[in-house]
C-alpha cells in the first residue's frame, strides 16, 4: 500500500504526511517506520518522494517497547529541520522540533528542542565511511555514509509517559545522498476514505479502510496532526496507526458502494457506518500518546470509491 487520498493533504514544508507514513509502513516492515523521516516530502504529481541533502540519523530505544528515531537535515535560510519519531509494530508519534527555538544540523552536531517533551544536543563521533546504495525502490548514485556515535544529550517523555528516553549516546549516521524514491506499482481496492474537514492546514483527523480485490484482508489506518503550544512556540505532532484484519469480518460494502462498515480490532475499538453520504458510529483509536480518539461525527466527510492501493 503506497498512496491514497492521504498523500495529497499536505502537511506543510518539511513534514511528511502522517497517512503517507502510515502506507508506506504497510509495505515495509513495522520497524523501519522511524526511519522514514520528516525530510522525504511526498510529491503525488511524481508518485513519491526525493531523500537529499545532508541528513543526521540517530537510532535508540525507548521504554514500553518503543523504538526512538532522531533525524535532522539543515533548511536553507531558516532554523534545521529536526524530528523524534516513537514507534511500535503498530504506529508511531512523530514530533518536530520547537518553532520558537533555532535548530541546528550540521555534519557534526544536531541540536534541538521539543519544548515540554524534551530536547536533542550531541555531536558525531565518527568510526567508520562506507558507500551506501538507495534503498529499495529508489534510485540514484551510491552516497558516502559515515557511521559511528552521537554523544551529548538526547531526553524525550511523550504524552502520559507511554515512552520516555535519556540517553548520553546512541549509534548514527552522516549522509548525503540524492535519491528519487518511487511508491512503486498499485493494485485495485475498494477504499472507504473519512477525514475531519478544515480551512486552513491539514485534515486533524483521517481514518482509511482498504481491501484490496484480490485479498482476504483489509487494511485500516488512522492519523492525527496537532500542535502541542510550550513556553517556547509550538511543536507539531503526526500519529498514526494501523492494522490489516480480516476483510470479510471487519470491512462490508454493497456492490453499489453507496454504504459499509468497518469494525477493525486493536488498536482501533468500536465500528463505524458509511451511508447516504454520512459517517456515524461508535469508531476510535489509540495513538501514542492519544488514547481513545474519536474517528466518526456530523462534521466527518466519507468516499468509498474503487481505486488502486
């Protein structure tokens, strides 16, 4: 699962889409879900998304079973960009970094602040340079990676401590590759689409329910955009989940699809119904960081349409 309407809501310079996070987990394994970072911005008109420039990467783990990604990239012009993914086999949190501070990335430091949640100040210390080649489904020449340790500070608690992290060092990378990253070949689907509307910025809310025609399971993926306002400015927040199911069990619709329901298990909870055009039930979510979270209302907007997936 590579693209859906999510990927055209954009979420502003610098951030990945939440929903595209979320497809692309679909089609990799759970645990590189931190490494797909704030810097690849998703362009639909090309069908994927471009990794260049200088990005800084550090890897670490979390408690609760939470996996901690840093990443950061330098923005002409302006204060770095720097995010903290937290990520488990079925979702992740992403923060990026206080717009009231100055973020700084550099080839040999990452320096930033996540206001209440926590900051990143650490300098490289590199062992060892190796060649490395796009990964899978990407194209271009290989890069010069250096490998080795950000030493400093890396301190991180997200919402009711569901993962928290106070690290003096974790492993690393330095790199700056030029690589164009394809979504790669669909395949048809019946995909029901409710999101939350508004005027300005992305949709807060988004939950997608896919059945691929050929497939027994329907995959169900939900994603929140907020800003967390600190002492400092605002740090904005992407979570999202996801889960593939039964179809026959949890994702129904007429042949007409005029009307489904969806009755996905953990970590949704509740069911939901697509009729006349409207988005009612009983449907909800637990993020990281978010529990519980509403996915149905008046105000919600509903498709359910054939497409590719």
């Amino acid at each position: 699962m590579k693209e859906s309407t999510f990927t055209h809501r954009r979420l502003g310079s610098g951030v990945v889409l939440a929903g595209a996070l979320i497809m692309l987990a679909l089609a990799v394994a759970p645990s590189a879900i931190a490494s797909l970072t704030s810097q690849r911005a998703v362009d639909p008109a090309r069908s994927g998304y471009t990794i260049k420039g200088l990005q800084d990467s550090i890897t670490l783990s979390g408690s609760n079973g939470y996996a901690i990604g840093v990443t950061g990239q330098p923005v002409k012009g302006s204060s770095a960009s720097v995010s903290l993914t937290a990520s488990n086999p079925h979702g992740n949190a992403t923060y990026l970094a206080d717009s009231g501070s100055t973020a700084t990335v550099t080839a040999k430091a990452v320096k930033a602040s996540f206001d209440q949640f926590g900051k990143v100040n650490v300098k490289f210390h590199a062992k060892r340079t190796k060649m490395a080649k796009p990964p899978k489904g990407c194209t271009g020449k290989k890069a010069k990676e250096k490998v080795g340790t950000f030493k400093g500070t890396i301190k991180f608690k997200g919402e009711g401590n569901y993962t928290s992290v106070n690290a003096k060092s974790a492993k690393g990378t330095v790199v700056s590759p030029k690589w164009h990253c394809h979504n790669g070949a669909t395949k048809p689907a019946t995909i029901l689409d409710a999101y939350q509307p508004t005027q300005i910025g992305p949709a807060p809310l988004q939950f997608t329910a896919i059945k691929r025609n050929s497939s027994s399971k329907a995959s169900f993926l939900a994603s929140t955009f907020e800003y967390k306002f600190g002492s400092g400015g605002s740090v904005g927040i992407t979570r999202g989940v996801f889960v593939n199911a039964p179809a026959s069990s949890t994702f129904s619709f007429n042949p007409g699809l005029t009307s489904a329901n969806v009755n996905p298990p953990a970590p949704f909870s509740g069911s939901a119904q697509f009729a006349s055009g409207k988005w009612t039930g009983s449907l909800k979510a637990s993020f990281p960081g978010r529990s519980n979270v509403g996915l149905t209302g008046s105000d919600w907007k509903a498709s359910l349409t054939h497409g590719s997936g």
